[in-house]
C-alpha cells in the first residue's frame, strides 16, 4: 500500500464545494481538522459539537485565522435529536455530504488529570463511554449515510487511537471475533452491548475483555471501519491513529501537536477522486497493522 504521504499529499482541485462535517472539532484534534479543510478553497466545513456556545465560538475563530467557509450545527452523539436534526439541516441545505470525520468521544480518567477531574468507577464508564464512543458514532454515520451516497467521492474518516489495537483483548477468540472478513455490524453491536453487561457485572476479565473502555470502543471503532469498508464500496471509509496527542483528556501531556494528529485525516479528507484507499487503519500517513 502505498503511503498517504505520496498518495494523497495534493488535495483535489474542484469547481464543485465539498461539503465536510467534522464531529467534536470546537477543540484539539478535532478543532485541526476543521482549520486545515475549513482552508481548501472548494471545501465547506460543518462543525458537528455538542456544546453551542463553544461550537459558535469556535466557527469565529477558525473564520479569523482565513478558514472562508466554516458553519456549526448542534450535535450530540449521545442525543440521537440532535444527530437527526443535523442530518436534516445538512440535507435541507447542502443536499449531500461529501465527508464525514467521526472525531467526537468521551474518555475517562487518564493518569495524567488524577485530582482534577471527578473519578469516575469503572462500572460506570463503560455504559457512557460505549454508548457515546461507538453506538452515537453509528447512529450518527446510518444518519449521514444516505447524505454520503450522493456524493461524486464520499469518505468517511474514523477517529481512533492506539489504545484500540486489537491486541488489549486478552481472549484470542474474542479477537478473531472482532477481526473477522465476515463480521456482521448487528454482532459487532451484540459484543459491545457484552462488553458494557460483563463490565457492570464484574465479569469482564474472566470473559476475555481489556480493562479500559475507552480502548474497547476504539476497537469497535476500528471494527466499525472494515465493515463499512466492505459494505459501501462506493464509500472511502477509513480509521486513523493521530498518535498521543497534547489535548484536554490527557491534560495535554501529548508530545504530538493536534495539528500532526489533523494531517492524515486533512489529506484522507481531500485526496484526488481517483486515489481510493478504505477500509485501511492509518498512522502518520502510513498503513498500519491493527
């Protein structure tokens, strides 16, 4: 395969605008991602964020360092209102969606803010962190689908991160479940509704799965990917990994700037019509093994 860095590295030149919506992006990786599209000249860029006063504040602020086209809509993944309404503002407005960057999630108790946010017990993790990190990234997704299918070279681009590699599942089989050609998007949701039941129950590591929440997420995010991959061929579905990067869930402790982390899903996002890579797991413009 070869890498996006010779592939992808001159963004397509249209007469037609792009419509792009880039998820949790009033803020670090996210908020990078919308600068860098927000920039290309035939590109509109939809902040998608949950809170409206910093989604509007951060439309100005993009507007200000030259980002022409930048507009917000109210979305929560964890308010299944809001992604329908968003999908019906865009479809009422644009008629189509041309990119999608799922970059919205929710992490809980990284080492690095130990004191200074409230702790939160495992058992209730999983259900929110589950709920908002794959179930509301789907939801929003089947939402935009039908948006995404009118478009002349629809992506999709999913957020994931090194904490979802597939081998923090400590049960081979459970890997080979999630890992499969054949997997299913109705198993893939049976599993992490498991995962959420095993964690709450107390049974989780005795059942094969990892101890953090955030990770197994993350790795339905991955799984997430392949499936659609293999069942929207006409789609350039895509995960990358934008490396530890400084931001507020790790009290920017990061060593990779979000604007590194932005670089792979910008140029995914903007890759000539004719440059078709899906279903790949990226990592600083390079394939990488899941």
């Amino acid at each position: 395969m070869l890498s996006v860095s010779t592939a992808l590295a001159v963004s397509q030149t249209s007469p037609l605008r792009r419509v792009a919506l880039i998820t949790g992006s009033n803020k670090g990786i996210g908020k990078e991602i919308a600068r860098k599209i927000g920039q290309e000249e035939d590109t509109l860029c939809i902040l998608g964020c949950r809170n409206e006063k910093l989604g509007i504040t951060a439309v100005d602020e993009l507007k200000n360092d030259g980002c022409k086209a930048v507009e917000f809509v109210l979305m929560d993944l964890d308010d299944i209102n809001t992604i329908h309404c968003a999908a019906r503002f865009i479809e009422e407005k644009y008629g189509r969606c041309d990119v999608l960057v799922n970059n919205a999630a929710v992490c809980f108790n990284d080492a690095t803010l130990y004191g200074k946010v409230p702790y939160t017990s495992f058992q209730k993790q999983a259900d929110i962190t589950v709920r908002t990190n794959f179930f509301g990234t789907l939801s929003l997704t089947r939402a935009i689908l039908p948006l995404l299918r009118k478009s002349s070279s629809p992506r999709i681009i999913n957020i994931a991160s090194s904490a979802g590699r597939l081998t923090i599942i400590p049960s081979r089989e459970r890997r080979q479940d999630f890992s499969s050609k054949d997997l299913q998007m109705s198993q893939l949701e049976d599993y992490m509704h498991q995962f959420v039941k095993d964690v709450q129950d107390g049974t989780h590591a005795a059942n094969g799965w990892p101890n953090t929440c955030y990770g197994a997420s993350k790795v339905a995010i991955i799984a997430m990917t392949k499936i659609l991959a293999r069942d929207e061929p006409l789609i350039m579905v895509n995960s990358v990994d934008p490396g530890y990067c400084a931001t507020d869930q790790n009290d920017n402790q990061g060593y990779i700037p979000s604007e590194r982390g932005a670089t792979t899903p910008f140029l995914l996002a903007t890759s000539p019509d004719n440059k078709h890579f899906t279903g790949v797991h990226w990592f600083e413009e390079k394939e990488i093994e899941w």
